[in-house]
C-alpha cells in the first residue's frame, strides 16, 4: 500500500508530574522540595522515515510517557502537565488524522482468547475493509507477519491453551498493520517474551521500516544480539535526551567521552548503567552526556502530508452483525464455561427442589411465609447469575478501548451488540429454570398465565442485573473496582426490597432507595401473581391469623403490571447508563479526533 515515508519530529517536549496536596505535606515536613517533578524537560529531536528507534532508559526515565506523547495517546497523560509539539512531515500533528496514519501495539495484547489467529484479523478487517478486500489484505499481513504456521491455531489465554507469547505479540502487531499505519508504535513488545521470540520481534520491526515504516519502540533490558539487531537508539536519562542516533556508533560516542564498554559486556546494560543513578559521579556524568548530545533543534523540512487510510464506514446494523457473530465465536467455544455454568445452575436447582420440593401447598397459611421466601430466593440467585455473566464484559471493554483508538465501530453498535447476545443466551437459562422451579416447588397454577408472569418477571429481572453489571464495569475502572462495587448495590437493593425490613419501617429518608430496589417490584410483582387468586374471607374463617391478608401483611398493594412496569423503566435506565459510560470513554478517545479536526477546519478556512 501506498502510505510511506512519514518523519516525526517533536519541538520542546516536557512532562512533569504536579505533586498533590498529602505529596507536598509530606514533603515540606522533611524539607523537601515541593516543585513539580520533572520527568522530561524540553526535549527536541527528528525520527526519520523508514527508520525502527528504540528508545531506551532506566525505569521511570519516561519512556513510556515520550510513546504515549508521539503516538498521542494524551488519555495515558492524565496526571502529568505536558508541553511541546510534534510534527508529521513538518507538519503540525493536528492537520491531519493522525489515528488513520499512526498504529499503537500496547504492552499487553488484548485479544479474545477462543478465536483463530486468521478469524481475529478477519473481523477486524471486516469492519476497516471493503468486503472484497479483506481477505487478499489479512493474506498479506499474515504473511508479511510470519503468522502462516498458526493461522488456524486459537489465539489462547488462560482457560485454553493456544499461541505462543511471541505469536501472539505479533498478531497484536497484525491488527494494527491491517489498517496500512505508516508509523507504527510499541509499548515493551519484548517485555515477557524469551530471548528467541524477542529476537525474531526485532528483526520483524527491521523489516517493518526496511519496507518504509517508521517503527518506534520502548524496550526493557535488551540482550546483545537484540541490541546489535537496533537501528537507531534514543537514550533517555536525567529527564533528557542523552543520545540519539545510530546503535552501532552508540558505543563510539560513550569512548570518545571517555566511558568505554567493558569487552563482552552487553552494550544496553552499559548504555543504561551511564544513566542510572547509582553513585555521587552520575550528576557530573550527566552533565558531560548533555553538553555531549546533540543541542540544535532539527531541521524540520515542510514535505507532502502522508496520504491516510480512510476506512469505509460499513454501516450501523453490519457493525452489530460482526460484533455479534464475533462474540457468540468466542463464547459458544468457551466450552469451559458453559459447563461451569451448567453445573452452578443444575445444583442450584437440584438443592432448591431438595429443600422445597411442592413444599408451597398453595392453599395451606403457613405456605405464605416459604412463598414469600422461596420467590425471592429464586429472584435473587437469577440477578447473581445476570451479574456474574457481565464479568466476560471486561476483556470486551479493554478490546473495545483499543479499537475505539482507531474508530473500528461506534460505541452503539457494540452496546447492542451485547444486548442482541449475551442476554438471550443467559435468558434461555432463567427461562427453563424459572419453569422447572415454578413446577417444582409447586407456586399456585389458579391459572396457567401465574407461571408465564414469574418467568416474565425474572426474565426482565436478568434485564435488570445485566444492566447493572454492564454499568458498574463499563462506569468503574477496572474488573477489581467493580467486583467490588456489585455485592454493595445488590445488598442495598435487597435490604430495601421489603422482605427484612417491612416498607412501612423504612425511614423516611432512606424511602429514595426502596423506591430505586429492583427486588422489591420483582418481589412485589411476582408475590401479587402468586397471591392473585387467594381467598382472604375463606381463610379468616379458618384462622385468626395476620396472614390471612398476605397483601396487607407485606404492604404489597400495588398491581403487578405496575411493578413490572417500573422495573422495565429500571433495567432501561441503568443499560442507558451503562451506555453513556461507553460513549464517554469512546468520546474521551475520539475527543483527540474531533479537536484535530476542528484545528484543521480553522487552518485551512480562518488562517
Ligand atoms: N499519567 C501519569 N500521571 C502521573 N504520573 C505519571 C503518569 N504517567 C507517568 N507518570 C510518572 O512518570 C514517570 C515516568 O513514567 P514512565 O512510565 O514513562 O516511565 P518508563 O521509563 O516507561 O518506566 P518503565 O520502564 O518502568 O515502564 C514515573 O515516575 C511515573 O510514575
């Protein structure tokens, strides 16, 4: 493809890291000092085309936060205040897409373990391509890759063993070369891969910018032959640049300022030793490697702006087809699972028929209480099962992100996507447990429509806590935060359904969380079904009991329609909400975008 010869050059470059308000308390107690921490000051510099540059440096020397900057991944930048400019053929980044120019492979691949290594290029290529392109485009990235041997091998991970750590580095690779980037950045790629596969990574990025990309990359810890495999080597180290330019003459410059590499010692580890800070000489050391580093600004010659990839918009409803087909690959495969949560739900039922097998004799007073019990149990296992499920949605959310970075569908269509799929293959399984239960357990059969409103119920309860899961992991940062957050918003929600504390006890200033309980107008709705037939005269002429006015007795006076209802506004709410947190986070990655855009509307029309 036709995309090359792109030179990236940076103008006045500095990070530093604000310290909080505790940082500098503690710091003024121990008389230090509160200024903002440094961790790049003012540094310039050229990457021309068709050139692959390591850049290297201790830990904590800003490696990382240099990539993000170039590759303009300014969300990694959060809590750091960075000036500087970066120009693209000695053009200022915002007059072009830069996203349809540049591809980034993060450290850790995020790809979906139960698909082939051909099927995840193909869908990803489905969504950039038009269709007749697709499959001569994923052929020539899989061969250009080295990915032949494993086309057809599972990508893997941890339930399924599949790829090797170094395959699957370079089908990380793949996905981003399927869009044609003509600058392609990489966090780490040989980080936790063996000497071997590192080598073969490295001598792939050679060729990468041997065929005219421009390839940049931060590595941890080189070995020899890796480094001798190096192009170009940016050395990062007292927040500056303290070499940039040929590895090969690396060693050279180090000598004629009088550090020598010991013989058959590794050049990396004697590069990175001069620029750790290890003992009183580092300062003056520093001091030497700066004034020895080249100081004048690089030359930034205006050239042809690279023609970017412009991707076919394929459509709203073929988005959500690919997604959905992606998704039902990947879960129909996790063969694992499905029998993990066969089991789970055939125990459930198995131990739940031992305990109440026909035990709500629906004429008998004393069958309202294990009613009343035995709904809400069944109503509770099912929101645990739909909050569960949404778990799977984490490594969604984390695949979402990375190709949200290039515009690969609209968060819509991958919402729906996950409303098309995953809720009808969980409410198969409440369905036909809610049957068998309702019949075991031997729930009134008045009338045979009592059975269909249960299962209803609980169908739109799975609604419900699906929404909710999907809202606390797509809203909250990581799995860690929302694992936690779920047991506390289903343990308020159940406390306020009105089976442990009757509504009428409800504090008046907590009555806003009865009103927001799934649980109570699932109770609620299901309990008024049970209790629709239920003769209160015939029974107070048997006994003298409270029960005998079930409805009164838990406050339940409400229509049944009502409480489903206000159950279905719920479960809509929080999928909106759910969604709304996806948009945002597309929108924080697209903001970039549309303020590139709007840069390059008012240079080309208002200057
Ligand atoms: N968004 C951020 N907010 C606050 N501090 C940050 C942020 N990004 C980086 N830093 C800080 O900047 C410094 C440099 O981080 P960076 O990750 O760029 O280093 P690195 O050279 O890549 O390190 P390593 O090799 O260990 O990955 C660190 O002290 C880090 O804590």
């Amino acid at each position: 493809m036709a995309h090359r010869g792109v030179e990236i050059a940076w103008q006045n470059f500095s990070a530093v890291r604000p310290l909080s308000r505790s940082e500098k308390k503690i710091r003024m107690k121990s008389g230090g000092s509160i200024e903002p921490v440094t961790i790049i000051n003012n540094i310039s510099g050229i990457i021309k085309s068709g050139t692959y540059t390591t850049i290297l440096g201790p830990s904590g020397s800003g490696k990382t936060t240099f990539l993000n900057f170039l590759s303009n991944r300014l969300h990694y930048l959060g809590g750091l205040e960075c000036t500087g400019e970066v120009f693209i053929n000695g053009h200022p980044r915002s007059e072009l897409d830069y996203n349809s120019v540049a591809g980034y492979v993060m450290q850790e691949e995020v790809l979906l373990e139960h698909l082939k290594v051909r099927e995840t290029l193909n869908f990803i290529a489905s969504f950039k391509l038009p269709k007749d392109k697709v499959i001569s485009r994923v052929d020539e990235v899989i061969g250009q890759l080295g990915l032949k041997n494993c086309e057809y091998n599972f990508i893997g991970g941890y339930m399924k063993k599949g790829i090797s750590g170094g395959e699957k580095k370079r089908v990380a690779i793949a996905v981003e070369m399927l869009a044609d980037p003509s600058i392609l950045f990489l966090d780490e790629p040989t980080t936790g891969l063996d000497s071997f596969n590192a080598e073969s990574l490295t001598e792939l990025m050679n060729d990468l910018a041997k065929i005219g990309m421009t390839v940049i990359a931060t590595i941890h810890q080189p070995n020899s032959y890796i480094f001798a495999l190096f192009d170009q080597v940016l050395l990062l180290g007292g927040h500056e640049v303290i070499y940039h330019g040929k590895a090969k003459r690396a060693l050279r410059h180090f000598r004629k300022l009088g550090f020598e590499c010991p013989e058959f010692s590794n050049p990396a580890e004697f590069l990175l030793g001069l620029v750790t800070e290890t003992d009183d000489k580092f300062a003056d050391n520093i001091k030497v490697f700066k004034e020895a580093s080249t100081k004048d600004f690089p030359v930034i010659e205006k050239k042809e702006l690279p023609s970017h990839f412009e991707r076919k918009p394929i459509g709203f409803f073929k988005e959500i087809s690919l997604l959905v087909n992606r998704s039902m690959l990947n879960v129909t495969r996790n063969k694992m699972g499905i029998f993990y949560k066969c089991v789970a739900n055939v125990c459930f039922l198995l131990l739940t028929l031992a305990a109440y097998y026909q035990a709500c004799d629906s004429t008998s007073i004393t069958s309202i209480t294990d009613r009343a019990g035995i709904i809400f149990l069944v109503q509770v296992y099912m929101a645990f099962i739909g909050v569960n499920s949404t778990t799977s949605l984490s490594t969604d959310k984390a695949i979402f992100i990375r190709e949200q970075a290039s515009k690969t569908y609209s968060p819509a269509a991958f919402y729906m996507s996950k409303l098309m799929f995953d809720i009808p293959f969980d409410q198969i399984i409440v369905f036909i447990m809610g049957f068998f239960l309702y019949l075991a357990i031997g729930l009134s059969l008045e009338h045979v429509h009592q059975i269909f409103f249960f299962v209803f119920v609980l169908l739109i309860m799975d609604f419900n806590t699906r929404g909710w899961g999907n809202f606390l992991l797509i809203a909250l940062p990581n799995l860690e935060a929302s694992s936690a957050a779920t047991p506390f918003v289903l343990i308020i929600q159940l406390l306020f359904a009105g089976v442990f504390i009757n509504y009428d006890s409800i504090p008046i200033y907590l009555i806003w969380l009865e009103h927001l309980s799934m649980f109570k107008y699932s109770w609620s709705a299901a309990m008024k079904n049970e209790l629709e037939y239920w003769d209160i005269e015939k029974c107070n002429k048997r006994e003298t009991s409270p029960l005998c006015d079930p409805i009164k007795f838990y406050s339940i006076t409400i229509d049944k329609w009502i409480n489903v209802l206000a159950l279905a506004i719920i479960a809509i709410g929080v999928h909106l909400f759910a969604y709304l947190s996806l948009a945002r986070i597309a929108k924080n990655l697209w903001l970039d975008f549309f303020k590139d855009r709007i840069m390059i509307f008012i240079m080309k029309n208002m200057l």
